[in-house]
C-alpha cells in the first residue's frame, strides 16, 4: 500500500497509477516504517515498556 498526505488529509492506495494521480494533486508520499511489536505482537507504545 502506498500512503499519500496534503496537509492534513492521506490517501491509502493500492497501485503507482493511483499514487500517481494524487501526487499530480499535490500530494507527497509517506515513507511508512513498520511498528516495532513486542512478543505479544502488539505494538509498542512511545516510550512504553
């Protein structure tokens, strides 16, 4: 999936072609970095434990 934001507003889409249109509006890509999971497979909170 490719994740899309113009100020406070994202895209989630599913291909380049699509990508590509919302980019022609003005939106910027995100660089999505998976969440770091604890043995229970659940992500870990900020600063959590």
């Amino acid at each position: 999936m490719i994740s899309l934001i113009k100020l406070n507003v994202m895209k989630v889409v599913d291909s380049e072609e699509k990508a590509a249109f919302w980019e022609s509006k003005g939106f910027e890509r995100v660089e999505e970095e998976p969440a770091e999971k604890s043995k229970t497979g659940k992500a870990k909170a900020e600063g959590g434990e």
